[in-house]
C-alpha cells in the first residue's frame, strides 16, 4: 500500500501598503494558478467584493493588487 498527500503551501502576502490612496497587496504568485483578490469591510461579517480576478499565471513572480482607498 501507499499514501500520497498534496500538500501546497498557502499564499502568504509579503506586504501591504497605503500609498498614493491606494491599498497595495503585493506577494508571488505561481505559474499555473489563478487568483482572485475579496475585500470587505469588517473581518467578522458582511460581504466579500472582488477587488480583481488575476488569470493562469504563466510563470512564477511577483503581483502587486490595487484597491482604491474607501472609507469604512
């Protein structure tokens, strides 16, 4: 008998910036995956928004997401 366990790593955000009225998410993304970047206004509850939805990556590197400075 064997086991196998796919195992991947989370995506981990290597930094956050207010700057010019912008938030700015910045980490690496994977070649071969897809992603798409929620917000909301209050951690605990309420609806998450799509900031961006980024398509397949071709190659491993770095991203930056920006997202209008709001008022909460």
């Amino acid at each position: 008998p064997s086991l196998a366990i796919d195992f991947e790593m989370p995506l981990r955000i290597d930094r956050v910036e207010l700057a010019q009225s912008q938030f700015r998410i910045h980490f690496q993304a994977q070649a071969g995956r897809a992603y798409t970047v929620e917000r909301r206004g209050l951690v605990e509850s309420g609806t998450w928004t799509a900031i961006t939805n980024l398509p397949t990556q071709t190659v491993n590197g770095p991203v930056v997401v920006y997202d209008p400075k709001t008022e909460i």
